[in-house]
C-alpha cells in the first residue's frame, strides 16, 4: 500500500505555488508561527487565575478554563472568553504553521514528500479541531466540543508520529515523536473513556495534548535552526569563494 503511494507520488506533476514562492522569500514565517503556540501556556496560566472556586491542574480539565458556565460553587471562569479565544487562535497557528512549513519538503523524495504530506495535511485538520473546541466550549454544543478535542489530539498525535517514523530528522527529535506519540494517544483513550489511573482527570488530558503543543514549539525552533545552520554554511562558502578569487586576481 505505502510503495504504491510512494510510485503514485513520484509519477504525480508538481506545479510552481505562489505559496512556495511566499515560503522561499520568508522562510522564517512557518517555524514563527508554530513557536508562537507557546501563548497557549500562557492564557492557561493567566485564564486559570481567576477560576473560582480555584483551579486544580490535577482534576480540571483544560475545557474548564472555557466553560461559559459560571457556578461560583462548582465551576466559574470569568476569562473563558481568553481561552476560547485561545483555543481558536492555536488551531489557527496549528493550520497555517502546518502549510508553510510542508513547503519545506515539497523538493524531497517522493517517500518524504508523501509523509510531510500526510503528516502536515492531519496537523492542520488538527488545528481544525483545535478551533471547534473554542467555538463550542463544553457547555454548548457538546457533542462538537468532543469532536474538535479528538481531532485536535488524535490526528495531530497520530500525525507527529507518521512524521517522527518517516522523515530523516535528527535523533533527539524523532525518537521522542515516535515513543511519546503513542503514549498521548493511549492517554487521550483512557480520559475519553474516564480512566485516570489514580493521576486525576486533569493530568491525564495534559498527558495527552500537552507533548502536542510542545511539539509544535520544538519543530518550530528546528526548522528555524536548521535556516541558520544553511545561511551560516552558505556565508562560509561565499566568503571562501571570494578568498579564492581574490588569490587567483594577485596570482594573475
């Protein structure tokens, strides 16, 4: 199945995008815009400091912070407006960051393209569900909110771990994609199905989205490495390349 992909991908035309043209003149956008996913920490802290009647890491889950519901007594988040705001702009990050960034692979073989194809393609659909969470909040449209929660964690867990598997990237980066993805997937299973393992309900839906978000931040910061490492190289070879001729000019 995955060589007939593969033959499929190599034989299919590629066409010139205005996007790979934005992309190669701004190189730095899609990393940016995946670092930025770090917000998503941010307003949860901020979001979770005027929960009444006080925040618990361990037990509530980070729909909590977006629930438009206010029970003084059991459940009241006076800023849920910033976290489903959040939610939506993460998703955002999630999609655009997902679309720059495949840019990057377009150029490689057949086999990487395929992944980054794959891999960014449920990334984005991820952002998508990222996105439904923020627009129904788990007092609303209910069934929406754990629609959007599962694609947010699901696919991007499982699009991480189609990446971490296929493309060449540096040990320290693919070993956790592949090892950790499985493990937010199997959290993700057992807070669907209220299973917490003694660790709160709180924790266990943070097992799973949480290595996500992180990821996006650690791929972002690589791929914005790697742009320097190739200008610095590029530098270097241009500054030998003038020594070179300099040298040739004297000798003449």
């Amino acid at each position: 199945m995955w060589s007939e992909m593969v033959a499929w991908e190599e034989t299919r035309p590629r066409r010139a995008s205005r996007i790979k043209t934005f992309t190669d003149r701004v190189s730095w956008l899609g990393p940016v815009v995946w670092m930025l996913s770090v917000s998503y920490f941010v307003t949860q802290i901020v979001v979770s400091l005027a929960f009444k009647p006080g925040y618990s890491w361990l037990t509530n889950s980070i729909s909590d912070l977006g629930n438009t519901h206010c029970d003084p007594v059991r459940l009241c988040s006076p800023r849920h407006d910033w976290m489903n705001a959040q939610f939506i702009v993460l998703g955002g990050f999630m999609a655009l960051g997902s679309l720059l960034i495949f840019q990057e692979f377009k150029e490689k073989r057949a086999e990487e393209r395929l992944a980054a194809l794959i891999g960014f393609s449920g990334m984005a659909i991820a952002g998508l569900g990222a996105a439904l969470v923020g627009l129904f909040p788990e007092n609303t449209v209910r069934w929406m909110h754990i629609l959007g929660a599962g694609l947010a964690i699901g696919v991007g867990s499982l699009a991480i771990l189609v990446l971490g598997v296929a493309l060449p990237l540096p040990d320290q980066l693919r070993w956790p994609m592949r090892i950790v993805s499985p493990i937010a997937l199997l959290a993700l299973v057992l807070f669907a199905s209220h299973q917490y393992l003694g660790v709160g309900a709180g924790t266990m839906e943070r097992i799973a989205a949480y290595p996500e978000t992180i990821w996006l931040i650690s791929f972002g910061v690589y791929i914005s490495a790697s742009h320097y490492a190739a200008r610095q190289h590029q530098a270097v070879g241009s500054e030998r390349l003038v020594r070179v001729r300099r040298a040739n000019d004297e000798v003449d």
